[in-house]
C-alpha cells in the first residue's frame, strides 16, 4: 500500500503529532507513534477539532538524521568494491601462475 502522506515524514520520526489539511485531500491526524487516530475526507465541507499532544526532547533520528544510514550503505557500497578488485587480482595472479607453468 502506497503512503498516504507524501514527502517526508519527520513528524512521525521525531515522535510529534501530525496534523495534515490540504485543498484537496483528507484532514487528517496522525499520533506520535505513527497511527491515523482521525480522518475527514473532503467529499464537501468539513473540519476537524483535535489536541495534538504537545511533546519535548529529541529521538535519536532526530540527532543523527539520516547518516547512520548512509554510513552504513557507503560502507557496504566500499565492501562490495574491495571485493570485486580483490577477486580479480586473484584472477589474475592465478593466470600468471598457469602461465608461467604452463611454459616451463
């Protein structure tokens, strides 16, 4: 099931209230743990009345944002590189090996 709520969902990750009002599109509120607590779709005139809670302090993706992540790929990104030139050296010397027995 695709997102119902494009773009970035920082709210959710920094554990905040989500209050959502568009032109076209559902009124909706989202809790701090992720979950859809009301929604209004606008099929004609509506409105919602809610109380967001009102939260303090940060979360740890918050802090770090998205490096972790990006760490974590770039490492495997590099991993997979040293691999695959490691593996051709071996190919490599192994060739020169039976060449060189090859002639003797």
């Amino acid at each position: 099931m695709a997102n119902p709520l494009p773009g970035p969902q920082i709210p959710i990750e920094a554990r905040r209230d989500l209050i959502r009002a568009v032109n076209y599109g559902p009124l909706s509120r989202i809790d701090a743990a992720g979950r859809v607590r009301e929604r209004r779709y606008v099929n004609e005139p509506t409105y919602l009345v809610t109380a967001p809670s009102l939260r303090e302090g940060t979360t740890a993706f918050v802090l770090a944002g998205d490096v972790p992540l990006t760490l974590a790929f770039l490492g495997l990104v590099i991993r997979a590189v040293l691999r695959t030139l490691r593996e051709k050296r071996a190919r490599n010397e192994a060739a020169a090996t039976n060449g060189k027995t090859a002639e003797s």
